[in-house]
C-alpha cells in the first residue's frame, strides 16, 4: 500500500492477490472491490496523516547502472 498526494486528493496504490496493483483516489474508495475498500477504511487516517506517503521517481532522471 503506497499514498501520493495529489492535489486536494490522496491516490492509493494497493498491491492485490487477485488483482495485482489497484490505483484510485481515496475519495473513490467506496467504488473499490469490498476487501480493498474495508483495508483502506481501517488504514485512512493514518493514510490521511502521511504515514503511507510516497515520494514518486521520474525515470528519465535516474541514472542507469552497469
């Protein structure tokens, strides 16, 4: 589970079983499958608060080894 803030939103990552990587924004958490939807519920404040913030990477900035 990763959060990015984005503007007056908040977008989640959720790495799936059955899914694999689910992205949304935290204000469409309810459109989510049921179990995506209960974890993030039982996460939000601490995602609301930062705890799962990301920092993104731009790619064509990163140097390329070996």
């Amino acid at each position: 589970m990763a959060a990015n803030k984005d503007g007056e939103d908040i977008h989640v990552t959720v790495l799936h079983q059955d899914e694999g990587f689910v992205y949304f924004p935290l204000s469409e958490k309810n459109d989510q499958r049921q179990d995506i939807a209960r974890y993030i519920t039982a996460l939000q404040a601490e995602i609301e608060a930062g705890v799962y913030q990301t920092k993104l990477v731009a790619m064509e900035d990163e140097e390329v080894c070996c």
